[in-house]
C-alpha cells in the first residue's frame, strides 16, 4: 500500500526566509525504512534532514533520526530547531520534550510564542579534547589561507566535543572570516589525522551590542563544505569560552549570541546559555528561531 508521507523544508536560526540554516523535516517517520528515509535525504538534498518518530521507552517524548545525503549522523542542531518548529505549530504540541536519538537525549522547549517563539535544546556539556601540536597546526593554518598573526593569542587551537568534534579556531575579530580560502582536500585529510570532523573558525566582537561572536564552519569529511549557520559549533564555542575564562557567568548562568552565515548570503542567529555549578559548565543550551518555507507531500 502506497503512503502518503508530509515534508517541512524549514529556515532554522532565523525569523526570515532564505536565510539561516535550511533543513528537511519529516513527521510520523515510523512507516520509512531506513533506506528510504536517506532517499528523501538525498532528494531533498540538504545539510541533513530530520526524521520524527514516536518514542519507544519511558525517559524520552519524541525520538528523531538524521541523515544527511550520504549517511545518518547522531544529532543536529539546526535540524532539532526545525523539526520542532514544525511540531510546534500543531495546537496540542507541548512546550517541553525530550528527544531521543543516536546521540543521545536532549531537552527542548518552546520559548515564547506566535512567529517570535524560538526552540532551545539543552544538552550535556561538551568534552573539551587536546590542543595541536605545532605541526597540526601549521598544516590547518595553510589549509585554511589563515596567517598565523590573524589568531587570538589568548585561544589554542583545541577540538572540542565527544562524537561531533569540532576544531576550535578563534581568530582576532571578524576580519580575517572574510579572507579564508579552505582547500577542502586538504581539510578532509586533515580530519582523518588530528580527530576532528570540522574547523569552526570565530573571532570574538566584544564592541558589537547585539553579539559576540561571528563566525564560518567547514566540515568537507562530512560532506559539507561550508554550514550556513551551527548551533552545535556554538554550543562547543560556549563550553570552550568558559573554560578559558573569556565567558563568565553572572549568578549560575552565562549568555551570549553568535551569528554566522554571512559569507553564504544566509545569516543566523544562535543563543547560547551556559549553566554553572560553581565554576564548572553543568549544562549547554542552544537556541533560534526558524521559519517555514514549503510543505508538500511525497507518496511511496
């Protein structure tokens, strides 16, 4: 029997259309397979594409499976905004879930309401891995086009994160984003040697009243040679900021806003809310908004 299967294409980390970071979303996702859950993934051709299915133990609401064209991957922020974007907008939706996937559970809830409601995601703190050596270094820096006089002194290049890891570049302000030619052979080879599946470049804006950080992501042994715009990267920045002790809190918690996507033509918008319990990171929030931008229907 043939089966009507309902598609979101959605904006996630913005209020407006064409912008931020897109994604697919499919609803009532238990009748695929997984095979044809990555044939839709392919055909809709995003970063990733969120599939939504009904939970199958106590500790969690919702469950969620990712693909990307090529591969499921465990967890994806910008897919996890869309998806419940989506689910919000349907009356009896609850404000508060817990979503199950291969990456593990993580928390969500609805903040606000009407077109400036956003979706937060609270996850575990990230773990914060080992810093390259001088040759890994220079090897990413060439990779990048990125002189070495163009890096925040007070920012080792470090990976951070336990199965999406990320390469930690901070860079003096937002200048030298504009002027970086990755060579993505280059960077995919690299990935393969020093253990981090993408380069999360930033340099912090400390004058800008509405952020502070801006920043570019390549992840080429993914399959993306450029993400318009990454709530989890930022989820990483935070925990990494804080350790440093560039972000710190007031009272238990510590906030700030980066944006990305610029050089894509699709800026973005994440807000990220570090917990505290004394000095230590006990939980990273990330949050945006997202808008919808066609519904339709495939028929399998």
């Amino acid at each position: 029997m043939r089966r009507k299967i309902q598609v979101h294409q959605v904006d996630a980390f913005t209020h407006q259309p064409f912008t931020g970071n897109p994604a697919g979303v499919v609803l009532n996702a238990d009748v695929l397979a997984e095979a044809q859950m990555l044939a839709i993934a392919r055909e809709l051709n995003n970063s990733e594409t969120a599939f939504i299915l009904a939970p199958d133990a106590d500790d969690h609401t919702v469950r969620a499976r990712f693909f990307t064209p090529h591969s499921e991957v465990g967890f994806v922020g910008h897919a996890t905004v869309a998806a419940h974007y989506v689910l919000s907008r349907r009356h009896d939706a609850p404000r508060r879930q817990r979503q199950k996937s291969k990456g593990g559970i993580v928390d969500i809830e609805v903040r606000g309401t009407g077109a400036e409601r956003a979706i937060a995601i609270r996850r575990e703190p990230p773990q914060l891995g080992r810093e390259l050596n001088a040759r890994e270094r220079l090897a990413v820096l060439d990779a990048l086009a990125l002189a070495s006089e163009s890096l925040d002194t007070r920012i080792p290049l470090r990976i951070v994160g336990a199965t999406g890891t990320r390469l930690m570049i901070g860079v003096r302000g937002p200048e030298p984003l504009k002027h970086l030619k990755p060579d993505m052979q280059r960077l995919t080879t690299l990935s393969a040697q020093i253990g981090a599946a993408g380069y999360f470049v930033f340099g912090l804006t400390p004058d800008e009243p509405d952020h502070l950080s801006e920043s570019r992501m390549f992840c080429p042994a993914l399959g993306i040679l450029e993400d318009p715009v990454s709530g989890n990267a930022h989820g990483l920045l935070g925990a990494y900021l804080a350790s440093l002790g560039i972000l710190r809190p007031t009272g238990e918690r510590a906030r700030f806003t980066g944006v990305q996507g610029h050089s894509m033509h699709r800026p973005g918008r994440v807000e990220v809310e570090l917990e505290f319990v004394g000095e230590d990171v006990s939980g990273v929030w990330i949050s945006g908004q997202a808008v919808s931008i066609f519904e339709t229907e495939i028929e399998l």
